[in-house]
C-alpha cells in the first residue's frame, strides 16, 4: 500500500498468505508426548485396578484403557447413557471435584456378587436403591483408591463424596470446564460395560507436566570408562565365521550320479573370491589357502553388503 501510494509497482495481483480457521476449543489440547505418558500410566492404573477388583470379587474381572482426552464437562455428560451410576469425589489438597461414571451393566453384576449371588445383571431400566448405592460404594473406593495410587507424583488425595443422580450431575463443575477424561472398558464373566472418569484440567495439567518432564526421552550418555570395559569383554566373545563361495550352477545328471569318494568340479577357478561372513555379515573379500593341515583364507579387501546382495 506505501509502494502503490508512492508511484511503486502494483502488487495487487502478489500471491496472498494462506489462512486457516482456528477453533478457540481446540486450545489446551494434549499433545503427542504428553498423550503417550498419560496412556502409559493409566494403562498401569487399568492393570492395577484388574487385580484389586479381581481380588476383592474373586471372580475374572479386567479393565483397560480405551481413550483419553480433553472435553469439556458439558461433552463429557453428553456421552454418559441416561440411565448410570454417577459418583463424585472431592480431589485433596487442590478442592476441586471429579465425576465417575459406571455402566449399569456392570454395576449391577457387581452389586450381584457382593450380595452373594453368580454376578448376573439386573434389569437395567430401574435406577440403583439407596441400599444398592452403599454397597457398591466399596468398589467405587477401591477405584479411587488405585487412581491416587497412579498419581502419586502430585501427592493427591481422591476422597469419595457422594452418588449423583444423572439430573443433577451438571451442577458439578461449569459446562465449558475442560476436564481430563479417561474411558476405561470392564469385562467381567457374563457382561462388559464402560467406566469414565473425569478430572478437571486445573489437577490433569499439573500431572501433564510432571510425567512429561519425568518421562521424557533422553538419550543414555556412557561414560568413557563404562565405554571400554564393554569393549573389552566383546573382544572376548565368541563369533561365528563363515567362508563362502559364490553360487553356482551344476547340471542335475551330475548330482544324480554323486557317490561317496565322487570329485565334483565347480564352475569356479580355485583361486576365485569368497566372502568372508561374521554372525551373517560380509566382511570382507578373501582367498582360501591351506596352512599346514588347516585351511584358511587370504584377508583382502573389505565389502560392502549392499554389493554384496547385487552379487550373491
């Protein structure tokens, strides 16, 4: 514009920048880094929670992990069935609240079996009793339990605060909180269901950055002492050496006639190249010659296993 108001060339018709819509939602994202250490400890939670439920059921109970993700609490509700268990729970020391979700498919079974019956589910149309509720709290607990276990780096206490019911679960925490959620599949004997977790982004961010700076990859340093005594101990390690001629072809009547004591001429002059082969690996180009009684090979030039291939 200053060159077109001071007589200069027009660049009206100059390639303009490129520009792209950007989505305010997808601020706070978790990154790649950050998702494969978030994946990697709660599929350490998963397992951890397999065992301790297993145990405390005594039955075949697993879980794993199937997603993790930021969403807004008010996404988050609208992927959660009508009919669920909710729970909240108070996160200690920082005082914000968390949401658990548990599939009526699976809470049923488990309330089956702490009551002394096969596991088998109920009718899933009905809500849980209050009587129901305090039963199943105990499995609820372990569940928080192993989940303060897996964050044990921030030092945070999850603290069982009450059964939700689904009506009133969006006065929880704000519709446009973002919150960490973690999707967790449960098989069990005769069922499977879900189990969710939400945990706002004030705690998550804090773990994002503590795991992510203690997992980060860094690539071991060996010290030059450390160096040569590895060095060392390979020179003393045994090798397997192969001398190999190249191939070739023999008419089959001659293979049909082989007998014991039989001089079988090659299409190769004795003086012809071999590869020298160490674990499997051309080396080098050699000779075969005798020494003594022994046979042995010439060392000559080293190879490359790429000419090697386009010979062999």
């Amino acid at each position: 514009m200053v060159r077109a108001a001071r007589g200069g060339a027009d660049n009206s018709h100059a390639a303009s920048p490129t520009t792209m819509p950007w989505d305010i939602r997808a601020a706070g994202q978790i990154g790649r880094e950050q998702m494969n250490a978030i994946n990697v400890l709660h599929e350490g939670f998963a397992r951890n929670l397999t065992h301790a439920v297993g145990a405390y059921l005594r039955i075949v109970f697993e879980t794993s992990l199937v997603s993790a993700e930021h969403l807004t609490f008010c996404e988050f509700l609208q992927r959660l069935p009508e009919s669920t268990y909710l729970a909240s729970c108070q996160v200690a020391p920082s005082g914000v609240a968390a949401l658990l979700q548990l599939d009526l498919s699976v809470a049923f079974p488990i309330i089956d079996l702490l009551l002394g019956g096969e596991g088998r589910g109920g009718a899933l149309a009905r809500d849980v009793t209050e009587i129901e509720e305090q039963i199943l709290e105990s499995v609820v607990r372990i569940v928080l339990r192993e989940l303060q276990n897996s964050w044990h780096a921030l030092a945070l206490e999850f603290n069982f605060e009450q059964r939700l019911p689904p009506t009133q679960a969006h006065r929880l925490m704000p519709p446009e909180e973002k919150n960490l959620c973690l999707s967790f599949e449960i098989t069990m004997p005769e069922t499977r269901g879900t189990l969710n977790l939400a945990v706002p982004a004030v705690v998550s961010n804090a773990l994002l950055r503590k795991i992510t700076a203690d997992w980060s990859y860094q690539k071991p340093r060996a010290l030059p002492a450390a160096r040569a005594q590895l060095k060392t101990v390979l020179l003393d390690c045994p090798f397997s050496l192969e001398l190999r001629l190249a191939e070739c072809e023999v008419p089959l009547a001659s293979l049909a006639s082989l007998e014991p004591g039989t001089l079988l001429a090659l299409p190769r002059r004795a003086d012809a190249t071999a590869v020298i082969l160490a674990e499997g690996r051309p080396l080098f180009q050699g000779n075969i010659v005798r020494m003594g009684d022994r046979r042995a090979v010439r060392v000559g030039s080293r190879i490359n296993e790429a000419d090697v291939a386009k010979e062999w």
